[in-house]
C-alpha cells in the first residue's frame, strides 16, 4: 500500500510516529512533510499536497495530520475526488473505507496519542470499500453532489 503522509507544524511530531509505523508493516510512504518545523506551515498546504499524490494516484490513500484534525479534514474536502474524514477511533477508520470509499485520513495531533494513532492507522490502511450496492450507490450520490454542488 502507498500512502502519503504530512503534517503542519503541529502535527509533525505525531507524523513521525506514523511514518515510522507505516514503514515497519511494510507499506511504501510517499512522505510530503516539509522539511523543517514551521509555525507558519499551515495545515491547507498540507492537505494539498497529500490530496494531491492521492488524486494524482502516487498513492493509493492519504494521511494528513494537524492539531485537531478539523482544518486539515475541512481543507482535504474541497478538493474533487477526496473523501476525507477525522478518525480518533478504529471503527470510523476503517468503516470510512469500507462503507463511503474514504480515502484521507485526518488525524489531531492534540487528540489521539501515539499508540492509539496506530491503531487508527493499521485500521484505515487495512480497510477496502465493501463495493457494495449500497455503498456504491450512496457514493455515487456524493460524487453527483461533489460535480453539481
């Protein structure tokens, strides 16, 4: 599995952790983090840049890390293709994947510890979409919301 990966400033020390954990189960990082601390490294540019390898299909999903995991999930869903979602907890991680297709993992920094990170993590990275009738159509309704507005 590829998965990119950033974080702002808030969010790197988290990142590190995750990474880390990404690489000993073996799956390829596509690794975006800037590469110094910055306070003025804000959580849009992030999301952009892993919603963009995400898009582009240099990785298979996506995980962008802030404080609280909010900004970086409300800036990953403005971009078309996206399906990102907040997950400080195992159950959401995964059934995102496998019921709406998710695609981006957020995570808050200032929420979620290190062990349960990984937890989340190994969850979302393990998860497919079910491909479902009912899970397809409900996506199909959101792509139709996400091209009509």
């Amino acid at each position: 599995m590829k998965i990119a990966i950033s974080a702002d400033h808030r969010g790197v020390e988290l990142s590190e952790v995750v990474v880390t954990y990404l690489q000993s189960r073996g799956d390829e990082v596509v690794d975006l983090r800037p590469a110094e601390v910055d306070p003025a490294d804000d959580y849009p540019d992030r999301a952009k840049s892993v919603c963009d390898a995400v898009r582009e299909g240099l990785a298979d999903k996506g995980i962008v890390i802030c404080g609280s995991g909010v900004g970086a999930c409300i800036a990953a869903n403005k971009m078309r293709g996206i399906r990102a979602a907040i997950c400080h907890d195992t159950y959401s991680a995964h059934q995102g994947v496998e019921h709406d297709n998710m695609n981006v993992l957020c995570l808050g920094s200032m929420i979620v510890g290190r062990e349960v990170a990984m937890e989340i993590v190994q969850a979302f990275a393990d998860a497919s979409f079910t491909g479902e009738e009912r899970h397809v159509r409900r996506l199909n309704k959101l792509l139709a919301i996400e091209d009509n507005g």
